[in-house]
C-alpha cells in the first residue's frame, strides 16, 4: 500500500494527534515527543542509533575498511548524528527518550524498544540499563544474521535485544502468542539508510497487537510506516534529518525511484 505523506517541520509549539497522523514530523525526537499528549498512540516500534562510532581499541571507525564495512554508510554515522556520545550521556538521551515513550501510550498499549549489547574496554555494555525501572515485560532476541567481529576477546554476536514495556492491561491478539521469544529475521539489506529496520520484524510486532495509531520516533526510512499502512492502521514518524524524511515520504508514496 502507498499514501500521499505530508512531511511537516515541527514549529516548537504542543501538538494533538490530529496534527501528527500519518504524517512526518520533522525535528528532534525527545522535543516532539515532549509536545505530544498522554496517552495518545496504542504502540511505539523504535530502534535508536547504538552509538556504534563510540568505540574502543579496533572497533568500528569512520575508516574502517574491511569485510561488509568496506562501503557500509552506517560507519559515517546517520544524517545529523554522529553516533558518538560519551557512553553516560547516550544512555541518559535513551533513558528519557523511552520515559516519553511510556507516557505517550495508552494503558493497554506497548512499546517495542530495539537496541544492541555492546562490548567496550573489554566490558559488556549491557543496553537493558536504558529500560531499567520501566515495566519490562519481556526480552525478544532478534537473531540476524552473520556479521564481523573485530575483537579476538569475544565470540561474534549476532543477535540484538527487543525490550517489550507494557503495563498490566496490554495483550497480544489472539494466537500470537505461539511465537516464542527468538526471533529468526535477517538484516534489510536494499535500502539507502544506514540501519534500517526489516519489514519482516516490524509486520510480527503490529500484527501481534490491536494497535490503531504506531509511532516510531525514530522514523529513518519509514519502514514502520509502510509496514502500518499495509496492515491498515495509523502511523506517526518522527525524524530528525531532512533527508531520511524525503526517503521516508517517497518510499510512503509509492515512489520507485526511493532506494536511489
């Protein structure tokens, strides 16, 4: 399915719903989250950046060279983000972009946060410190496939964590439950953002849910939103780089020429 889609820049004033459904907001995800009303969507599917340039020893670099990496976009960063916070001050971003996030959904809605465990100075960089204190209900272990791994320290990871936050009201519709907690889905591969969600996982989270409005405030290629669309409900994004809203709103709109 395509749709025509708006993209508006946000103006730093308080938003309804009716000013954000089925369009792209543009601006900053934290800011226009704070200018949105409680309680407001049925289910937010995100993936932040993984602050992947904020690296130690070997890890990845803006000139790293080798294997998949070789001509990878993500190894520059994403459009207005260089993906290189000081690690506490990444996970404070997170942390209180997740607390909007949990006050935008409805009582008997959920969000689906996806980030990835990390390996610096030799340490575990566990990202479920993000959602600590929320009502986590579950960990799904999104299973990709392959990858490389620069260290010699530690085994080749593979899979990313997708934290389920829900208050008690929140159900999956009926028969979805026969999915277990591993999920087999492999990267997006044809696509000119730099870490784009699978349509794959996104249709397994809305299908599984009774959601009308989905928000995704970090929208990079609108991925969620066609994948909402499909599926005939609403979609909000929220982008903050001029040029991912484009992509996202030809590749809405049906325009072929999206992946160039």
């Amino acid at each position: 399915m395509s749709t025509k889609v708006e993209v508006c820049t946000w103006k730093e004033t308080q938003l309804s719903i009716e000013d954000c459904l089925n369009k792209i907001i543009c601006g900053d995800c934290l800011s226009v989250m704070r200018a949105m009303p409680d309680n407001c969507v049925d289910l937010i599917v995100t993936s932040p950046p993984y602050n992947l340039l904020n690296s130690t020893g070997n890890g990845l670099k803006k000139n790293t060279n080798c294997g998949k990496w070789k001509n990878a976009q993500i190894k520059n960063g994403y459009q207005n983000f260089e993906d290189n916070l000081p690690y506490p001050e990444y996970i404070e971003w997170q942390k209180a972009c997740v607390n909007e996030m949990m006050r935008l959904i409805k009582d008997d809605g959920a969000v689906f946060y996806n980030n990835k465990n990390r390996v610096q100075n030799g340490l575990l960089q566990d990202r479920g410190e993000i959602v600590r204190g929320q009502p986590l209900r579950q960990v799904i272990t999104w299973r990709r496939k392959g990858g490389i791994n620069f260290n010699a320290g530690y085994f080749l990871p593979t899979t990313e964590q997708i934290y389920l936050l829900c208050r008690k009201p929140f159900k999956l519709v009926k028969g979805a439950n026969k999915w277990t907690d591993v999920w087999d889905i492999k990267q997006e591969s044809n696509n000119p953002h730099p870490a784009p969600f699978p349509e794959e996982l996104i249709d397994r989270i809305i299908s599984c849910t009774k959601a009308q409005v989905v928000l995704d405030p970090f929208g990079g290629s609108g991925t969620t939103a066609v994948c909402a669309l499909n599926q005939n409900r609403n979609f909000i994004l929220i982008e903050k780089s001029h040029e991912y809203c484009e992509l996202a709103q030809k590749r809405i709109s049906g325009d072929p020429t999206w992946r160039n």
